[in-house]
C-alpha cells in the first residue's frame, strides 16, 4: 500500500524559509514522478513543483528561484526547501506521485497535506 506522510509544515514570516519533508513508502518511488501540489481556501489546486524518474524538475513560475525540490533515495524522502517566503505561499501542501504519469493533474496517490502559512 503506497503511502506518502508529509511534515515541516508550520507558520513562517514573509522572507523566511521553510522546509517540508514527504514519506514514501509502499513502491519503489524512484521510478516514480513525485512532486508537491498546493491549494488555498477558495482557490483552486495548484501545482508546485514535481521530479521524474530521471531527476528532470518542472517548477511553477511563481516559485521559481525560490524552491528546491530534492530527493533522498536511500531514505525514500522527498523534501521541498522554500525560500523567501511570501504570504502568497500560503496553503496546504501536498505530496503526490504516480507510477506511470509525470502531471500535476494525473498524480494518483496523495498524502494528507501540511499546512504552511506565511505572514507579513
């Protein structure tokens, strides 16, 4: 049973950073695309950033130079450094992944989220 386990959520002030953390378990994620999606109340869900099997990045425009998304293999983690934080980042985050597609839209499995709220 797959399972994705998001942490490092919290509240940060504008320009701050951040870091959040994703468990994965239950397949062998590397062969995966993985990656963090985002939603606001009222707004709609928002890719952030995912990475392929192959380590290729795709990265929302609005986070670019700002957010770093790695992968620890060994430890079958996936973290999301942010950096200089804006109010606007505002949002549950989500950890998703698929074993065949590489889309925000077309992400199979989810974790429950963490919330990051950032303050001006």
């Amino acid at each position: 049973q797959v399972q994705l386990v998001e942490s490092g959520g919290g509240s940060v002030q504008a320009g701050g950073p951040l870091r959040l953390s994703c468990a994965v378990s239950g397949y062998t994620y590397t062969r995966y695309c993985i990656g963090w999606v985002r939603q606001s109340p009222g707004k709609e869900r928002e890719g952030v950033v995912l990475i392929n099997s192959r380590g290729s990045t795709r990265y929302t425009d609005s986070v670019k130079g700002r957010f770093t998304i790695s992968k620890d293999n060994a430890k079958n983690i996936l973290y999301l450094q942010m950096n200089s934080l804006k109010p606007e980042d505002t949002a549950m985050y989500y950890c998703a992944a698929d074993p065949i597609f590489c889309s925000w839209s077309d992400f199979r499995d989810w974790g429950q989220g963490t919330q990051v709220t950032v303050s001006s």
